[in-house]
C-alpha cells in the first residue's frame, strides 16, 4: 500500500482526491440541514487530501521530508476536492428538487 500512495504524483493527487471528494457528495449531498451539508462539502476533501498525504508517514516512512512539503499538496489537493464535491453536492440538490416537484 505505501509503494501505491508514495507514487502519487501532485497531478495524480488531484484525481484521486477530486474522484473520492464526488462519490462521497453523492451520500453528503442528501444530508437535510443546509448548513451541515455545506460543513460536509469542505471538511471531507479536506480530510481525504490530509489523510492521503500522510499516509506514507503512517505506513512508516521517514517524516523530515513530509512536513516541508504538505502545504505545497494539501491545499491544492483540498481546493480540488472541494470543487468537485461542491459541483455533485449542487448536482445531487437540482436532482432532490426536480424529482420532488415531480411527485408534488
């Protein structure tokens, strides 16, 4: 597992973050509270990018080189999830609203 997330390139990273960022929306995207399916829209990409950064660390390699460089990926990673998530998440909301009016 460690060999497959050290080969994560900045590029890769987005992918990986952005795909997982989306699906996750799908199920976060129905949450009912506005203000909770927001929150959800920022903290879980926030987290998939923190979690897939460290990861190597937590799978026992060396830290010293990690901490220099983890603004340089999370943020960008995040920025990505975030896009994504928020472009399901509105996605998900138009779907709910339409099939909703459908029945009404």
């Amino acid at each position: 597992m460690r060999p497959l997330v050290e080969s994560l390139t900045w590029t890769s990273g987005f992918f990986v973050v952005a795909v997982m960022s989306s699906v996750l929306a799908l199920f976060t995207g129905r949450l009912q509270p506005t203000a909770l399916r927001w929150i959800a829209c920022i903290l879980v990409p926030a987290a998939i990018s923190y979690c897939l950064y460290w990861s190597p660390v937590w799978l026992g390699a060396n830290s010293s080189e990690y901490w220099s460089w983890s603004v340089v990926f999370v943020i960008p990673w995040s920025l990505a999830g975030i896009l994504a998530s928020t472009a399901v998440m509105i996605g998900v909301r138009q779907y709910l609203r339409a099939k909703h009016a459908r029945n009404a």
